[in-house]
C-alpha cells in the first residue's frame, strides 16, 4: 500500500508542475520540486496552495477504503544575493520543511535567509572570540572608586575590554551580549577573575595592595562548582589575596535565583571575599531580598545619579537607596559622577563613595600608578557640608519644583513651535 500511495502522489505533483519544471523522489516520503522562471516569492503562493491542496485529497484503496493524509513544504529561492550551492539550497529546503512539520503540518515554511545570516554571523562572532580569548587578544582595564570627600582610593573596578587586531580596542558592549547565556561568557568570566587576582597579588608584591572588583554574571555565580573553583583559586595564592578581592553581581542576576545566590555569596564570604549589588535601583528588591543577600556594598546604578540633577524622581531613587543603605548598614558606592556637580550632591546628601568619569576614566593597568600619585579631590568636594534631614528634605522640594518648572517650559515651547 505504501508504494501505491507513493505513486499517487507523485502523478499528482506531475500535475500540478510545468514541462521545465523538475520533480524528484528524495526518499522516503520526501520529494523535492524545483519550479523555474518565477519572477518572486509572490508568484510561488498559488503553487503551494496547490501542493498542499493535491497532498490533502481522499486517496481511494481497495476493499472502499480511504486514506486522507496531509504535507509540510519547505520552501527556498534562487538567485540569492550571494553566491550558493546546490548542496547549499537543499539544506536551506530541509531546514524549512522541519519548520513546517513543527508549525503543526500541513503547511508551508520559507526558508529564512535573514534569520539564517544572523545565525551564521553569530557563530562567526562567537568563534572569533573564542580564539581572541586564546591568542590572549583580552585586557582589564581599571577605574577607580574613591572617597569624594577625603580622595582616598577605596578600590578599582576590572572593566574588560577586546584589542581587536583589526577594529582596534572594543568595550564591553560591543561583545558581551553576543556570550550571554553561551559557555563562552563562564570562559571570559573565570578570565576576568584569575587576571585581577594576578593583577592583586602583584600589587600586594610591591607593597601597595588595592582592592579589585570583578563583575561576576548570574551565570557563572549560579554555575555548578562556583564556590569551590573559587576555593581552589585562592589557595594557589598568596596569603591574604582574599581580602582585596570583592565580586560584583547585578541586582537582577541576584534575585533570578535568590536561595542559591544567598547560599553562594555566604560561602565566598566565609573565603574571605567581599560582595557588591551592581547597579542597584534596576531591578525588583524588595526589603527582604535585600537583608537576605549579606552583601557589603551597594552600588547605585549610573542612570539614576547622572540625572538626579535634572529629574526629581531620580533624586528621590537615589535618597532613598542611601536610606536603605544606612538601615541595613551597607556601605555605598554612587556610578556616573561625571561631573563636579555630580559629586557636589552627593556629598549634599551625604554619599561619600563614588566612581564615574569626573574621577577617571578606566585606564590600563600600566597608567595606575602615575594616576594614584597625581590624584588630587577637587577643593569643592573636600570642603562640602553634609545637610542635616531638614536641609536634605528642603533641598529635594526645590529640586523638584527647579525640574517642573523646567518641564512646562518646555512643553510651552514645544507648543509655540
């Protein structure tokens, strides 16, 4: 019986099909036609409506028995804008007719050249960063986080970077997000990690040890093993490394799991470690996740304190995550002081702990220490009065009055305009 329906089905694409057209057996159940001078994509509908429609009549079997069955296509065109293969556009149909078996049969799927250039180019990508990892193409540069108040250094952030052979240095950014959820990002990760711990032993050598931060994703931290790969790490340092190690885990990694974060972050911690929340404010915490995560410090993300100037509601984020800190006796770090301004307020409302480009910029290992020597706060930063309750809460009414007034000036303009 199955040869006989066989038959049947190919006399029925014969039908259907033109004198240059070409109709072939694959196997199995499996036929492949290729249809000719068709001007676009447009024009192939009708065909595989037709198909579709053949592959669906009642087959008549002896006995008056009836079979009905149903068919999946998979569908691609040539010419395309690059060169390809025979061998090439059959792989194109196959990956196609699979689509279209698991959209539920008895349909069309086009092959999708632009979801397959993206995919191609992602596998090339990520190749191409798998062998800048072993040609050692990867470097840490460093930022430092410092007291605004006193200008004491109270640590460097290891920031990544790529000196790409051919597109010159690359920041994070721009390859990053290609690794994320792929066990390349646990490769860089464990990268990142050993070449700071280098970077601290080599400065505990010389007798001037600084704290280093390493931004550890939600991957890596929650990947099998984390805590005793890093066990094994620090005990093939010097004694001590520990203590100028802090890791930094994002606030939105820390509560995607937040039972085995905890567990993970109180293990490292008993290893000697520190712990930071990176960009604090962007995620969901609540008060018990907070006091559930034993971390040390509170880095409050840069979104917030670059526009606590302008923007009422980021002024009163930012109050209130330095409440949360003090209440849960958190140290804190403030991201994205670019300007004195910046660094102004914030010693207003009585943040001492800040990072961002007003300080510096990250810098290679090799510009550290003429920086340290040269690195001078600013006299308006030494010298600012920290305001009491009464002043802080005078101080954001008026900021937020500054912002609406600026607001409806604007939307007075926009409407004279």
């Amino acid at each position: 019986m199955g040869d006989r329906v066989l038959i049947i089905m190919a006399e029925r694409i014969q039908r259907i099909v033109r004198g240059q057209d070409i109709v072939s057996r694959l196997g199995g159940d499996e036929f492949i036609v290729v249809i000719r001078d068709i001007p676009d994509f447009d024009t192939c509908i009708p065909w595989l409506a037709s198909f579709l429609t053949a592959a669906g009549e009642i087959i008549p079997l002896d006995k008056g028995r009836t079979l009905t069955l149903s068919a999946s296509l998979g569908v691609t065109l040539y010419p395309q804008n690059e060169e390809i293969t025979p061998d090439q556009l059959f792989r194109q149909a196959d990956q196609a007719l699979y689509q279209a078996k698991q959209a539920g049969k008895n349909c069309y799927h086009v092959f999708d050249m632009v979801h397959d250039h993206e995919v191609r180019d992602h596998l090339e990508n990520l190749e191409h960063i798998r062998l800048g990892l072993e040609r050692r193409e990867f470097i840490l540069y460093y930022q430092p986080k410092v007291n605004l108040r006193t200008g004491a250094i109270l640590g460097f952030e290891a920031l990544i970077r790529w000196q790409h052979p051919h597109r010159g240095l690359l920041l994070p950014v721009q390859f990053l997000p290609m690794v994320e959820n792929h066990p390349l990002a646990l490769s860089l990760g464990n990268w990142v990690l050993d070449t700071a711990l280098n970077q601290i032993e080599d400065w505990m050598t010389q007798g001037s040890p600084f704290i280093v931060s390493v931004n550890v994703c939600g991957q890596q931290l929650q990947a099998r093993g984390f805590t005793q790969q890093l066990r094994d790490t620090l005990a093939r340092r010097q004694k001590g490394v520990a203590r100028y190690l802090e890791l930094e885990v994002l606030e939105t990694s820390a509560l995607e799991d937040i039972s085995l974060v905890s567990k993970v972050i109180h293990d490292c911690i008993s290893l000697g470690v520190q712990f930071s929340i990176d960009d604090f404010g962007t995620g969901y915490s609540s008060l018990s996740y907070l006091k559930r995560l034993p971390v040390h410090t509170l880095k409050i993300d840069q979104s917030f304190v670059r526009g606590m100037l302008e923007d009422p509601e980021d002024l009163a984020i930012l109050v209130g995550v330095l409440g949360l800190a003090e209440a849960f006796q958190r140290k804190v770090i403030a991201e994205g002081v670019e300007t004195l301004a910046h660094g102004e307020m914030l010693l207003d409302l009585g943040c001492e702990g800040a990072q961002g480009y007003a300080i510096a910029r990250p810098m290679p290992v090799d510009k550290i220490v003429h920086w340290a020597a040269s690195w001078q706060v600013p006299h308006l930063w030494r010298f600012r009065p920290v305001l009491s309750k009464d002043d802080l809460s005078s101080f954001i009414r008026c900021a937020s009055q500054r912002a609406t007034k600026k607001e409806g000036k604007t939307k007075k303009v926009g409407a004279s305009a």
